[in-house]
C-alpha cells in the first residue's frame, strides 16, 4: 500500500510477518503533519494485525534518515492550537511505537536531526549504519526537544541527553549513539545493515508473538503517562515556534541550504 503526499510518500509491505513501513520525503526524509498522522495509524494498524509479527520502520533514498519536522509547515503556523496540533503529530508517532505490541526494528541508514532521533528511539531495536550521525539542532532555532524529550532521555540517559540538547549545533556520530544506547548495533553501510535487519526480523517473526508483546510491555514499563505528557510537551513546542526568533531562524537555515 502507498499513500501520497505533496513531496512524500508512505509504503507498507507486508511479508512473512514482517511489516516493513517505509516513509519518504523530498525534503530531508522531513514530516509534513499529514504525513505523521498517517504513520500513526499505521503503526496502530500493525498492533491490531493478528498476521503481523515484526515491524520494520524505515526512510527511502540516500538522504537522511530523518530531518525531523518540515520547516516548510513549521513557518506556516500562526496560532498556539495549529502549533499543538502540528508537534502533537510526533507525540502521537512516539506513542504509537511505544504502545504497539508488536516489536519496532528501526533501520537508520543515515544521519538523524530533532525528530528523527526521537523516531529511533522510540523503536525497540534500532540498528544503523557508520553515517548515521545524529543532532538535536531544536535550541539552535528557538525551541526544544520537549516532544521526543522523554523517549531520547529514557533511552541515552540524562547527561547524554543533555550534552544534544545543548551542543545544538554539533552532530555526534553513530559509535557515539550505539555507546549511549540509542543504536544496538551499528554497520559499515547499507547492504550488512540490511542483511543484519533482515537476518534479526526473520528470527523474531518465528517466535512467541504472545512472549514478544509481554516482553515490550516490561520494556516499556513506567511509560503509562506518556499520553498526557508529550501533550503537554506538545503545547510548548506549539507555543515557542510561533516567536519571531524561531521564524528567523528557520529563514536562515532555509537560504543556506538553497
């Protein structure tokens, strides 16, 4: 199944088990709002989907992973309910991947920006690649990584955690993340990550899927007020992104990369 979007598409692919869920778009493997609400669904399609075993989440092309939210969208909103309602859209993602009972295998090709880390994270086994550098870059345009904030933390840790959000500017690389936790495995490139993907779903998809759900649910053990958290999260995204520093900021990023 395809679903499109203006610049990006959404595929589904299932095979033996395993789901593989494949987004894309033009700008930097970047998330439009419609284009999250649809990846939440799917994600809770999968949980419901008695023929689904294992979940791949995975971005097409040769550009990055994830470059987070689309600036282009971010720019067009002028009012606190639109700003909520937009990083409500990663919120719900993150609380899709946490609550579906099935397992997430992410496959981080390459680098990851804001969003995008909090996506990794949010998967229960993510492997990479030796590109896959990752940057918190949010305080750099005037907001924060308040959204995927939980879900980076819980997974690198506090200090960690802390040393992206402020060092906005500067990527660290993928041995660094596998060290933090972020990345359980990572690989030179492309073709023994995907044999190393392929390899690991194939065996999960042979086992218990009753024993895989209550172990996600260990797991994720203490998340249970995530709703309401990230919402409120979700809210002060809504609220800096309206200041004129940010909107300058984004301008700025915007011409240089032109």
């Amino acid at each position: 199944m395809t679903y499109t979007f203006e610049g990006g598409t959404i595929e589904t692919s299932l095979d033996n088990g395993i789901l593989r869920i494949e987004f894309h778009h033009e700008q930097g493997n970047s998330f439009p709002s419609a284009m999250l609400s649809r990846l939440t669904d799917e994600i809770n399609a999968a949980g419901e989907n008695k023929d689904v075993r294992i979940v791949i989440l995975q971005s097409k092309g040769n550009q990055a992973f994830c470059a987070g939210a689309s600036f282009k969208e971010l720019t067009q909103l002028d009012n606190e309910t639109d700003g909520f309602a937009f990083f409500s859209g990663f919120a719900n993602v993150i609380n899709a991947l946490r609550q579906c009972p099935k397992l997430v295998i992410g496959r981080i090709h390459d680098k990851c920006v804001g969003g995008g880390v909090g996506l990794a994270a949010a998967c229960d086994y993510a492997l990479a690649t030796e590109k896959a550098s990752i940057k918190l870059s949010e305080l750099a345009i005037g907001i924060g990584a308040f959204v995927i904030g939980p879900v980076v933390e819980r997974r690198i840790g506090n200090t960690a955690f802390m040393q992206l959000c402020i060092d906005a500017s500067n990527w660290r690389n993928a041995e660094w993340a596998r060290e933090k936790g972020l990345f359980a495995e990572v690989h030179p490139d492309e073709a023994s990550l995907d044999k190393a993907i392929n390899t690991l779903s194939e065996k999960l998809a042979s086992y218990s899927p009753d024993a895989m759900s209550a172990l996600k649910n260990i797991f994720w053990g203490g998340t249970e007020g995530w709703n309401e958290l990230l919402k409120e999260r979700a809210a002060i995204s809504g609220k800096l992104v309206l200041s004129d520093f940010t909107k300058e900021a984004i301008e700025r990023f915007k011409s240089r990369k032109k």
